[in-house]
C-alpha cells in the first residue's frame, strides 16, 4: 500500500498524471495549462514531462477548446479540458450541449465521445466577478452529459482517472476553495465506482445531503450538532447526473428528515429535483418536509459579501432545526 498526504489539487495532478502514463491518447487541453501550470497549479510539471503536443496550452477561446475536443475525441483519443473559471464555461456551453452530449445518441452509438471538461467551481476564494459561479444545474439537465462533483483528495485522484476512462462526456467539477484542503490517500487502492453516492456520517435524526464544497461544511455542522445531542447523517452525493439516491431513500426512510444542501441558488437548482424525487419515493415516511440551503437567488455578490452569500455552519443548523421543529 502506497500512501500518501495530498491536497485535492495535487491529488488531481497525480491521477492526470497517471492516467496520461497508462493511455497515450489521453491529451490536456486549457488555458495557461502547460508551462504555467494553470491558475491553481494542478497541471504543473504535466507539460514539461509529457511534451506540449499532449498538454496543450490554448487561446483564450472556451468554444475553441470544447470543438477541437470534439474532433479528437472523434478520432480515438481521450481529450481533457480544463475551463480555468466557472464563470468561463458558458461560451462553450452551446458545444457542449449540441455536440459533446449528443453525438453518441445521433450516431445511436457507432460515435463515443470520451470528453472530460474539468471545471473549477464555486466561491470562497475572494474572487472577482464570474470567478464563483455554480453552474452544475445547467449540465446535470442536459441529458448525455454525467456530472461529477468531488469533495475531497481521495476521489479526485481517483475519480478524475475514471472519468477519463469512462466511454461518455463527464463535466468534472472541481471546488476551488478546496483544493488546499489535505487527506491520505492510497495510491493503491480499489477506488468505489465513480457515480455513487456515499454515507460520510451515519446519524439518526435528521438526513443532510450535500456535494463538493458543501461536503465539509455538512460534517461541520454534524459536529455542531452532536454538540446539542442531535444525530445528523451525512451524505455525500459524489455525482449529480446519474442521481445514485439509493442510500439517500435508506437513510431518509429512517431518519424521516432531510435537508439538502449546495451553493448554488436555491431555486432551480439540485436540491429540488433531489426533494421532488424524496417526496415521490419516501413520502410516506416523512415526518418534515424536504428542506434546502444554498445560495440566494441573486447573481454572484463581489468578494467582499461573498460571506454573507455562501450557506454556512449556521444556515445548515438553522434548515435542520425547522425540519426538527415539524
């Protein structure tokens, strides 16, 4: 067993790295991503050991990227694009919505489009505007597309070598503000299948679902609440589309409560699907309504309010304490 302590940022450049090593196909694409290393550093070194011809440093044209990706992907290889910010990925959205996600269903299967689009996404980092966005709603309802948020070092070194591997497009989103944050990780190790769900904190009370950055404000606030003699469970959703909401339905059975969590705008956003779907399968064990936390439904505040904006310890206590009060 090889362990080591990583951040989430170096654990994503190990598994880049790795899975350059075991496919010559796989080829990275972005902006300032090769001799800089990108914004937050995880291509570093990729380009200096592999060569420029596979870790592509490309204009300032998300479009541009996403199109060629399609090209290449269409010729065998595995291409990689990182959109440096959130709040980039939109003038790429048309090709990813028209092309990366329906070539393999217009072609009925003969065309695979092996893309990954990584994506830095949410706030916390005191950035200016179109920095902070959380865009993931838009992709999780395009179908063709799988979207994948990971939360911590562990399954971004493995998840993002299998959503490279995978056979379809995968949206992998990065939390930026955590990308410091350290874990072991076994470099050896049987990683859990990528688009499922995991049980983080078992508890009895009350259910608190949540994905990427949110995942360790969610066990933050179980600590905070155990503190007050209440038992929340802990989720961590892993993957927004497909929804593996199996554990979920077993943990709300029997805790009766749940309370979804995310950055993104309340409204709109995933926590209604994954309440909508709750009611339809849970509702009969249901002692609260299937609340939410997450953002306001305003356009990204300067880094100044983005305290005030971001769902916190007390925003998620507060959504368990009405779903207690029911």
């Amino acid at each position: 067993m090889t362990t080591e302590t990583l951040t989430m940022g170096k654990a994503l450049n190990l598994g880049l790295r790795r899975a350059m090593d075991d496919d010559p196909k796989v080829v990275l694409m972005g902006e300032d991503i090769g001799r800089l290393g990108g914004v937050f550093r995880v291509t570093d070194g990729l380009q200096k050991d592999f060569g420029e011809a596979r870790v592509v440093d490309t204009p300032l044209a998300e479009a541009g990227i996403v199109g060629t990706a399609v090209g290449l992907a269409l010729r065998g290889y595995r291409p990689v694009c990182e959109i440096q910010f959130d709040g980039f990925v939109f003038p790429a959205v048309n090709q990813i919505v028209t092309q990366v996600a329906k070539i393999s269903a217009r072609s009925q299967g003969r065309m695979r489009m092996p893309v990954v689009i990584r994506i830095p996404f949410g706030g916390g980092i005191g950035a200016v505007e179109h920095h902070s966005e959380s865009p993931e709603a838009y992709f999780a309802h395009t179908p063709g597309l799988k979207v994948v948020s990971v939360s911590n070092p562990v399954d971004a070194y493995w998840g993002i070598q299998q959503a490279i591997a995978a056979p379809d497009p995968v949206v992998f989103l990065e939390p930026k503000r955590r990308y410091w944050e350290k874990a072991e990780v076994d470099l050896d190790a049987i990683p859990e299948p990528l688009f499922r769900s995991r049980v983080v904190r078992r508890g009895d009370d009350v259910t608190v679902l949540a994905y990427g950055p949110m995942v360790a404000t969610a066990l933050q606030a179980a600590a905070a609440a155990a503190e007050e003699g209440r038992s929340l469970e802990v989720v961590d959703l892993r993957t927004l589309s497909p929804l593996d909401l199996d554990p979920v339905v077993d943990s709300v059975r029997r805790t009766g409560r749940c309370v979804v969590v995310h950055e993104a705008q309340v409204s709109h956003g995933l926590g209604a699907e994954i309440a909508a779907r709750l009611t339809e399968q849970c509702f009969h064990s249901l002692e609260a309504p299937v609340l939410r936390a997450g953002g306001y439904d305003v356009p990204y505040p300067p880094a100044r309010n983005e305290e005030e904006y971001l769902p916190d310890l007390d925003r998620v206590l507060d959504a368990v304490d009405r779903a207690m009060g029911f």
